[in-house]
C-alpha cells in the first residue's frame, strides 16, 4: 500500500507542472494582448476569415494556405465580439489575441506535462522563455499572427511523438499541420531516424505523408483561388527590396544584445546547432533547422521573431537527448530507453 508522502509526490508532480504551465500562459497572454495593436497586420491576419470564403479570397497569398489557422482565428474573434458587445477592433483584437496565445499555449504545455511530466518544465519554461523573447517591445519587430502558436503546437505534438517512439501517427500530423503553417512539411524528416520503423515503411509513410499535405495544400490554394498553387511564399513585399537583402543586413548591422538574429527564440536555436551530433535524432533536428533557417532568410523577416517558433520544440528535445538521457558516442550501441519497458 502506497504511503501518503508517495502520494503526494506522485499528485505533485502532475499538479506542480500543471499550475506553472498555467501561470505561463497568462503572462504570455498579457503579453500578447499589449503587442497586439503595435502593427496593422496583426489586425489583417486575426480578421482575414472573419467575413467568409468570399473575402478571404483577396488575402495576401502566403498567407491563404494556412485555412484552419484563420479560420479558427477569426472564430474567436466573432465570440469576443460577442461576449463584450462591440466591433470596436481596439477592444477586440488584444482580447482575441490573448485567448488565442493561452490556449495554444497553455495545450502544449498540458501535453507535454501528460506525456513526460518529470521533463515537461524544460519544455514550458523553455518554450515560455523563447515565445517572451519574440514577444517584448523593442526586440526586433514583435507580432502576434494567428498561425504562430498553432505551428508551436504542431511542432510540439511532432516532438511527443518522437519521444513516445510513434513517428508514424505523422502521416496524420502532417497534412493537418500544413492546413495551420506549410512548415509542417519539415517534420516528414523526423521519419529519417526511426530504428523503430523498417525502412521500407518509413520511405511509404513519408511519400505518402507529403504526398496527402500537399494535396490538401493544393486544393486549399486552388479553392481560394491563389495565383500561385501550392508554391505560394513570396520573395519580397511587392517591388522591394527582397527579403534576403534584408536579412542579410539585419545579420551584418552592428550586435545588440537585445535585438541582433542570432538571439533568436532566447538562444535555443543557437544551442541546438551546436549541440553534439552523435544521435541520429540530434541530428535530423539540426537539419530541419538549417532548412527552417535558409526558408526563413528567403521568404521571411527574421527579426519577426515570431516566425522561428516552430524551431522551439525541437531545440528543447535536442537540449533534452544530450543533458538528460545517455546520447551514445558515434557508433556505439543505443542503450535502452528504461522509459519504454
């Protein structure tokens, strides 16, 4: 018979993690709510499904791919516009905007703490102190898009599965994911080092995983009558300088050391690229990276430092495999996981 002190140990550690996470979200929240009405297109990107399919036709045209994000966004903004009375936007979309971050947020968090609740603080206050980062004023040029937090979740359901050893279930993930940001297409590498699939399955899931997104990114693209199908990212803002030349000189501008690129998501991203490479699953992680990074440096503004949420995740499992479990040396044997038996 379990004593009490073991009880509550056990009951601890679900509900310690549980109220952090909470906390988080809040503040997040209340950060979200004080950015929200610092650009136009904050606005643009919260009320783009608002009217219907009819309007939304006429968005920008990277931006119409990711459906369920604004469709849900612009959901919620009807019921805050309910709830308080009024379509006053300065009312309704800091409201909106926090809603939207704490929940997303706050369902990262509680799956993480569900499936590994002795590692899931890493993971919530590693991802609240990177979503702060991108978030503050004065830090590059802070946003808060709908599509930003349900990538972070996406990404993060992509990192329990790789830890629950089901990269499998990505066939479902992954066109899903590509509905709320195209990125998700990335996690298709995840399928790379898993021992626990033959690789003859992993090559038939992936082709038919990327296969199933973008098909479903294809009819979307094509229903919203986008000029430019399936390849809809855009390389500069109308007749302006693109945005590599941007980047390039946001990357060459003197250091600061509260705005400079290479503080992006508070320093995760630098860690996970200089993480040791003797696990296959490290790895992989620092390849979808270095193709996030290119991606971004052509098609976006990488002093957003919204855009670089996805990454998050995957730094922190990388973070995770080095500190806290045994990352053989290259060619050595892999010990078991004490976790799976």
């Amino acid at each position: 018979m379990l004593g009490v002190s073991t009880i509550y140990r056990r009951w601890s550690t679900y509900v310690i993690p549980l109220i952090i996470s909470f906390c988080i979200s809040v503040v997040v929240a209340h950060q979200a709510k004080n950015i929200a009405l610092s650009d136009e297109d904050n606005a643009q990107t919260f009320y783009t499904f608002t009217n219907g399919l009819s309007e939304y036709k006429y968005e920008r045209q990277e931006w119409k791919t990711r459906i369920l994000s604004n469709a849900l966004a612009g959901r919620l903004v009807r019921i805050v516009e309910a709830a308080y009375g009024t379509t006053d936007r300065n009312v309704v979309l800091p409201r909106a905007a926090a809603l939207w971050s704490f929940f997303w947020l706050l369902g990262t968090n509680v799956l993480f703490v569900i499936v590994d609740r002795e590692r899931s603080l890493l993971y919530s206050l590693g991802t609240f102190t990177a979503i702060m980062f991108a978030f503050t004023p004065g830090i590059g040029a802070p946003r808060v898009y709908p599509w930003d937090m349900t990538s972070l979740f996406v990404f993060s359901v992509a990192v329990i599965l790789m830890k629950l050893h089901k990269e499998e279930w990505l066939l479902l993930l992954v066109p899903i994911g590509t509905l709320f940001k195209e990125t998700a297409l990335l996690l298709v590498m995840l399928l790379v080092p898993s021992a626990d699939i033959p690789r003859r399955r992993r090559l038939f899931i992936g082709a038919a995983t990327i296969a199933i997104a973008l098909s479903a990114k294809a009819i979307v693209d094509v229903v919203t009558e986008n000029p430019s199908p399936v390849f809809t990212m855009t390389l500069s803002d109308g007749p302006t300088t693109p945005r590599y030349i941007t980047n390039l000189q946001a990357i060459l501008a003197p250091p600061a050391w509260t705005t400079h690129p290479m503080f992006v998501n508070a320093g995760l991203l630098a860690s996970l690229l200089i993480l040791p490479m003797a696990d296959r699953r490290v790895g992989i992680l620092k390849v979808i990276a270095v193709l996030f990074i290119v991606g971004n440096f052509l098609f976006g503004n990488i002093v957003e430092y919204r855009i670089w949420f996805e990454l998050i995740p995957l730094s922190l499992y990388g973070i995770e495999r080095c500190f806290f479990e045994t990352v053989p040396a290259r060619g050595a044997p892999v010990p078991a996981d004490p976790r799976r038996s």
